[in-house]
C-alpha cells in the first residue's frame, strides 16, 4: 500500500491524558498536513508542513496539540491533557509541490478515531 | 475567505437512480481548485476530482460527471445509475491558488448519499 497511513486507527483514552497520532505521508510528497473532523461536519485545517518546517498552524490548534515532522518523513500530532472536545477524527494527508496553475491534489489517509471519556 | 457550501444533507435514492449532488463556493481568489472527495464508512477520504478555475469544461468519468459553472459559482456532481457501493458522504472543497505557498483545503459539510438496492 503506498498510500497515506495513519497510526493508531482507533484511540480511545481518559481525559487528562495524552495522546500521539503518526502519519506516513506517500514516499515522494514533501507536503504534509493535518486536520480534523468532527461528527456531520468536513474535514478543518489544523497544520501544514513542507518537509520539516511547520509552516502553517490554524488557530483550532490549541496549546494542548504539537505537531512534529522531525526527518521530513513520518509526522506525529500529539495532544496533551485530553479533553471531551478533542474528540474527532484526525486526518492526514500529502501532497507533491503545489505547482501554480496547475495545482496539485492532496491525498488523505483513513484517519484516527480519537474518543476522549 | 472561501466557504464551500453543501446544502443537501442526506439524499436517499433507489439503485439505478441518476442523482446530483450540489456544490456552491465562495472565494475571491480569480485561480482556484475545486475537489470533490468520497468518504465511505471506513473513514478514508477517497479523491475524485480536481478541477481548476481557468478550465470550465465538464468531465464525465464512468458513471460521474462533474458540472462546474463559473457564473453560479456551483460544481455540481451527478453519478448515473446509482450503485450500493455509492453509498458514502461526499465533500466537495475548494482551495485558493497562493494561500501562502500551499494549498489550504476548504472543505463543505458534506452530503450522505444512500443508496437503497
């Protein structure tokens, strides 16, 4: 499978603990990003990375979340002291260098179910 | 800002049914990317198509096809003859062309289409 894969699937936890999400973003993209989605609702941007660098952040990202991409590779999104509201699914994707006109398509992964009790 | 609008929820048709999935967008942007994305139970949001603004020319894909229509702002989504496995939420979603060098992905609320054998 060569496309976008994101680990755990599934997490459910207690509020007040932590939690960390990986993303493997396809080999060859640069790009990566993450979002959430919540129940009945499409999919927010929360980050942006190009290679390494963080180069976007939405201000739904909390003090609580950081997002790393330490080698440009894999990307962790971990969220500290849970709450209710973290509760969604977060999804990552990719993508090639945007390309000007012609524009590029972002790919996601299947996502990871977080439930906070 | 750009804002993507979905305004059918749910729509529930019978097997070989023809039905259209509507897609209304806002931006200010004059070069900007509209997308539509399936997303089935599982999770994964599944690419279907990207169309740029400067390109108004339908697309037809086995049994989808796309209407985009610059002057009522709408990217329309028709699938012919309905199957089962059709059933899903589908999002459309616009990006701008320069959103600080990437493509920040707006997506609308989506729409659950079932379809009933």
């Amino acid at each position: 499978d060569t496309g976008v894969s994101q680990d755990p699937r599934h997490k459910i936890t207690k509020r007040g603990q932590n939690v960390t999400f990986r993303c493997d973003p396809i080999s060859e993209h640069n790009r990566l990003y993450w979002y959430r989605q919540t129940l009945g609702q499409g999919p927010e941007f929360l980050t942006y990375f190009q290679n390494e660098a963080q180069l976007e952040k939405s201000r739904l990202l909390s003090d609580r979340f950081s997002a790393e991409r330490p080698k440009g590779s894999f990307s962790t999104l971990e969220i500290q002291r849970t709450e209710q509201g973290d509760s969604a699914m977060y999804l990552c994707a990719s993508s090639l260098p945007f390309l000007g006109r012609s524009g590029n398509t972002i790919y996601f992964g299947e996502g990871s179910w977080l439930t906070v009790v | 800002a750009q804002k993507v609008t979905q305004a059918q929820t749910e729509i529930s048709v019978v097997e070989k049914e023809d039905v259209t999935l509507d897609c209304v967008y806002e931006t200010r942007d004059t070069t900007y990317y509209l997308f539509w994305y399936k997303q089935p139970p599982s999770g994964e949001l599944v690419f279907l198509i990207r169309r740029n603004s400067f390109d108004e020319q339908n697309e037809i894909s086995g049994r989808y096809s796309w209407n985009f229509q610059k002057s009522t702002s709408s990217f329309n989504f028709t699938i012919t003859a309905s199957q089962v496995v059709d059933s899903a939420v589908y999002f459309c979603a616009l990006s701008e062309a320069y959103s600080g060098g990437y493509q920040k992905v707006t997506f609308g609320t989506g729409t659950k289409l079932q379809v009933i054998p």
